[in-house]
C-alpha cells in the first residue's frame, strides 16, 4: 500500500523518568517564566502534588500561584474561572498538573488570556492568531495523552457540546512524564483512564487520517500500554507497569495528534452526556463493537491481528471484566427507547469522520444495540 503523506514537527519536549517532578522549576525558570500558575484539581491538591510542584518553583526564583478547582470535563465556565485567576496574578506561565481535565483547562486558559474572546471562538483548528504563553504539562494519570496534544477539550455550559480547540500554539512546551505521580492513583481512576489509553493506541492505528508517523506511536502505545495496563490489575504498586502505561499514553497522545480518533470516541461522548458515564468506561464498553464494525475492511482486520494475534474485541471484553468495568450499556440504564438518540448525537461527533470505514445513524443503532 502507497505511504500517505505527512508534515509532522515535534512542539513538545518530552521527559520521563521517574522523580522528574523536580526540574519542573528550572524548567520554567529556563524558558522564561517568572510568574507561573498552576492548574490542577482539588484530588491533585489533596494528594501533596501541587504542593511539590509549587516547592520546586520557588526555589528556582519563579512565583507560584495555584487554579486548584478543575472538575471532571471541564466547561466553559471552568475555563472562565481559571482566566480569571491568572488575570488578576499576571500570569506569565502556564502549568497544567493532573488529568486531562486540568491539561485541557490550562490549555483553554491560555487561549483567551492571549487571545482574548470566549472559548467558543477557538472551536476548530488554528484560530488563535497572536502568540501564546509556554505551557508545561505534567499528567497525573495515564489517559488522554493530552500532554503531547494541541487542542482542549472543554464542553458549552449551556449546550453541552464538546468542542475540540485547537492550535500548533496551545501545545505543551515540555511534558514531564513521571510514574511517581500517578501511583496515588485510586484503582477506579487508574482502570478508566487506562482503558482510554488503550482505546487510544487502537482507534488511531486505523483512521483514515493516519500515516507512518502515527503508525509508529499507535503501535508502541499498545504494546506499552496492554502490558502495563494488566500488570497494574495485578499489583497497582508496580512502578515499572505505572511507567509503561504513562509513557503509552503520551505516545497515544502523539498518535492522535496525528491521526485522530474514530467511533468509539465518537459513540462514548452521547454516554458521558446522557449518562453520565465516565469516559474511559464509555469508551471502554464501545470499543469491542467497534472493533468487530471495523474488521469487516479485511485491511483493518489484519492491523489488528498485527496488533494482537487472538480476538482482540474478546480481549478488551475481557480487560474490561478483569477491570470490573461494565461490558454492557443496560448497566447504566440505557435501554433501546434511547438508541435513537444516543445515535443521532453520536453522528454528530467529531471523530465519526476519522473511523475507517462510514458511520451511518443505522450503523450507529446497530453499534449500540450490540452494546446493550
């Protein structure tokens, strides 16, 4: 098969080691920061994190000032609160410290700091048009890959869309990956942040947007991640599995950069919007059916035996058990009267465009009623 074309440059610096919180201060002192806000959530405040992070700023001669009250996908007005904090401080720096929720939050907050406007100007791609402060990003959990990502996810208050902001500006400066952070971790947020890493690696290893580059990562995020991810069902404390699925991640992250995402995202986010569904379940309790849609194109189903030699939706299936996570939708009171709708919201999702092969409503309901 012909090698799509590509144009990649790396924007993000990225360290990984275990303890490399540490050279977060002179990090930020060397790229010129003087007055850095944090960006974090109150269970990243709670578990010392921030604290460490604030430490080590101070004693390279930067200013610290902490946003510490990020929520789980973040809204417009999470954004909103937190440029008003590096408002009023004078913000030079930006760090985002915890999942991708306070990633994302740092990231939408450096948009309208520089750019001005409201979040919502941003929906879509390269739409900041003056520079944007450097920005460190160092995730807590081994999920979205947001660290390596241009763009913020952050939902409408009041319509509820997610919208995708992104631009080659918003991208982390530095990404420090350190498994030590992420040990902490309760076992639920570890199982569903993982499993979106997971369904991460797959997805971009078979959208219509991928090429060689993406390729790479997507392939090394699996292995990484599905060997980290079952070791960490077995013993949570292990380091090492700790930082395979941090690094899985944030090479799932370069891949999405460059591939983006397909079905699964794009049936996940109606669960999360309707349901409440955390979204490494959503995605996670999709995943198997996509799989089973997509390897219907003999070209995608030998990617995934590439990937993984057995049944591969059966093994996610049965990541899922091991993980007591849900493998049915019912679980969460779905029932057949809201297919519909779950499908119409899910054609509407960004991502369906990128799934290897065409999404119909029809194959949505199918999708669906297969995970029910």
């Amino acid at each position: 098969m012909p090698l799509p074309s590509f144009d990649h440059q790396p924007r993000t610096r990225l360290i990984f080691g275990n303890g490399t919180l540490s050279q977060l201060g002179e990090l930020t002192r060397d790229l010129g920061g003087k007055r850095a806000l944090i960006v974090s959530d109150p269970g990243i405040v709670k578990a010392g994190y921030v604290t460490r992070a604030a430490s080590y700023l101070l004693a390279a001669g930067v200013e610290a000032r902490v946003y510490g009250d990020v929520r789980e996908n973040p809204s417009t007005e999470d954004v909103d609160r937190c440029v008003e904090i590096a408002r009023e401080f004078k913000t030079d720096f930006i760090i985002g410290l915890g999942g991708g929720s306070s990633m994302d939050t740092a990231k939408g907050c450096n948009f309208i700091l520089t750019n001005g406007g409201r979040m919502q100007d941003y929906w879509g791609t390269g739409k900041a048009t003056r520079p944007m402060l450097p920005l460190i990003a160092i995730p807590t959990t081994a999920g979205t890959g947001s660290e390596c990502q241009s763009y913020a996810l952050i939902s409408d208050a009041e319509t509820h869309v997610k919208m995708a902001c992104g631009d080659v500006k918003a991208a982390a400066k530095v990404a420090i990956l350190d498994p030590e952070l992420t040990v902490s971790q309760p076992e639920r947020v570890t199982v569903c942040t993982g499993m979106d890493a997971l369904s991460h690696a797959l997805e971009t290893a078979v959208t219509n947007k991928g090429n060689s580059w993406s390729t790479l990562f997507s392939r090394e995020a699996f292995r990484l991640c599905h060997e980290g991810f079952t070791r960490i069902l077995g013993n949570p404390q292990d380091l090492e599995a700790r930082g395979q699925m941090l690094l899985g991640a944030a090479y799932a992250g370069i891949a999405i950069e460059n591939s983006m995402l397909g079905a699964a995202h794009s049936c996940a986010n109606p669960l999360t919007a309707k349901f409440n569904v955390v979204h490494g379940e959503a995605v996670g309790v999709m995943l198997p059916h996509v799989i089973r849609f997509n390897s219907q194109l003999p070209e995608i189903a030998a990617v995934y035996t590439s990937y993984f030699e057995g049944d591969l939706a059966a093994r996610v299936t049965e990541l899922l058990a091991m993980a007591k996570m849900p493998v049915q939708i019912s679980h969460y009171g779905v029932t057949g009267a809201d297919l519909g709708q779950l499908s119409e919201m899910a054609l509407k999702q960004w991502t369906a465009q990128f799934n290897p092969r065409p999404l119909t409503l029809e194959d949505f309901i199918a999708l669906y009623q297969a995970a029910l």
